[in-house]
C-alpha cells in the first residue's frame, strides 16, 4: 500500500484562545492538512484517547498542544496520553516567558516544544519533521521485521546496525524509539531517545547539566533543572539492572554524568 502524502494527514490542534486557533486551522487547512480542534483540556484528551487508540482507521500525524488550557492542561493530556500507550507525537506549545513549561513538558513525554510567539514556517516545519520521522520509524519497523531474526547482541556498547546502540544486553533503536531488554521493549519518547543518544555519543565522558540543558533540550543554562532528574531516574529505569545502584549512567556529583557501555 503506498503511504498517504504528510500534506493529507491529520492535525489535532488544542488550543483555547480562539484568534490563534482560527488562525493555525485556517493556515495548517492551506498547507493541505485536515485538522481537528478542541478548546477544552478535559474534552481534548477524551477525544485524544478515542482518536489514537488501537483500530482507529484516521489516525492523527501530530497533536498541536497548548500548555494552559481549561480543564486538563498539556501537561497532564501528554502524560495521560503517554501513560496509555498513545505515542502519537505531541507538539507542546509554550509560553516564551515559562521555561519550566519546557521541561515539564518534556518530562511527561512531549516529543518536541515551539514557543510563543512562534513564526508560522517554524512551525509547519517542525510539523512535516514530526511526520517524516515517524514514517522512518514504521519503514524501518517494517523492514528490520521482515529481514532481521529478534536476537542480543554478543558486543555491548557498539552499534549493531545503523541508527542502533547495544549494551548491557540491551538494544536502543535510534530509528523506532525502542529500547529493546531481555524481557521487554520499552517505547522511548524523541526527547528520551535524544538524550540517550547523546550519552552513547560521549561515552566515557562527563555530561553537564548545562550540555543537557542547552545542546540536548536547547533552554536556557538558569532553566530549572529538576526535570533533569526525573529523565535521568527514567532512563536508569530502563538501562540498568538495578537502577537503585546504577553503574551504566552514574552521577559525578557537582558536575553532571558519565555514560558507561562497560564499567
């Protein structure tokens, strides 16, 4: 079956101030998009879990999400959304002067974040990346299924394949956002597969908070950083074999962390 067109598919946009969501609907409808638009939080996430569950037949490309809304905020759709398995990719919308909202946003599973004010062809291009990225994902979903037998790799810390890092008898697939273990797949958000990866990339060296912060989630140094902590406490989670006592992703007190592939 050939893939619909990016251009065709649909746009969910929740945002409660009328004039900007006219304003994205009637812009997003001029680029080819079909849109869908709720105002309410608690009306947005009830029609978000409905729209993205299992056998929907006019599954939605990327969710617009604002950070304030009546009812459920961005914050708890995205992590209501996430907590039930919905990995549709969630575009948080933000207020320029709340850098915290990035973090919290990113924290509950947001897959990318676009301050406001934002430029209009910022915005359709972080949308069609969105969509390209996650048609890479299902291609190569598709292709390692079909020509890759499901084992472990024998080397940890080297890449098995292109866009893939083994260690610890776990597989981190760049391309899907999965991190494959021994008794389970876990599904990684953009933000989560980004900081893995740029772990893995300097393995063996020190990671500041300040790199993570600026280079990985492009916020301000003076940002708050407990988010930081919460990322790190998940991803040991999901790469150590007793996150209580992590020797993959160690914590070198008053700087920041080290990635190890064998410590």
């Amino acid at each position: 079956m050939i893939p619909e067109p990016p251009q065709s598919r649909l746009i969910a946009v929740v945002e409660d101030e009328e004039h900007l969501a006219q304003g994205l609907l009637f812009n997003l409808e001029a680029e080819g998009y079909r849109t869908h638009h709720e105002s309410d939080g608690d009306a947005a996430l009830a029609y978000l879990l409905d729209a993205t569950g299992p056998g929907t037949h006019d599954r939605i490309g990327v969710i617009l999400l604002d950070c304030m809304l009546p009812g459920a905020d961005g914050f708890a759709i995205t992590r209501a959304l996430r907590q039930a398995a919905r990995y549709t990719p969630i575009l948080l919308l933000t207020a320029r002067s709340r850098p915290e909202d990035v973090l919290e946003g990113l924290e509950a599973g947001a897959d990318d974040y676009l301050p406001k004010p934002f430029d209009l062809s910022i915005l359709l291009v972080r949308i069609k990346s969105l969509l390209r990225r996650t048609a890479w994902q299902a291609a190569q979903s598709t292709a390692q299924s079909a020509t890759q037998p499901a084992n472990q790799p024998d080397n940890p810390g080297e890449a098995v394949q292109p866009d893939t890092y083994a260690f610890n008898h776990r597989i981190i697939r760049f391309d899907a956002l999965e991190l494959i273990a021994p008794n389970r797949t876990t599904h990684l958000t953009i933000m989560e597969a980004d900081l893995l990866r740029f772990f893995t990339d300097r393995e063996g060296q020190i990671v500041s908070r300040k790199d993570i912060l600026e280079q990985v989630w492009r916020v301000r140094e003076d940002t708050d950083t407990r988010a930081i902590d919460n990322f790190i406490v998940r991803l040991r989670r999901y790469i150590e074999d007793d996150p209580t006592n992590p020797t993959h992703l160690t914590t070198v007190r008053g700087v920041g962390y080290r990635f190890l592939a064998n410590p």
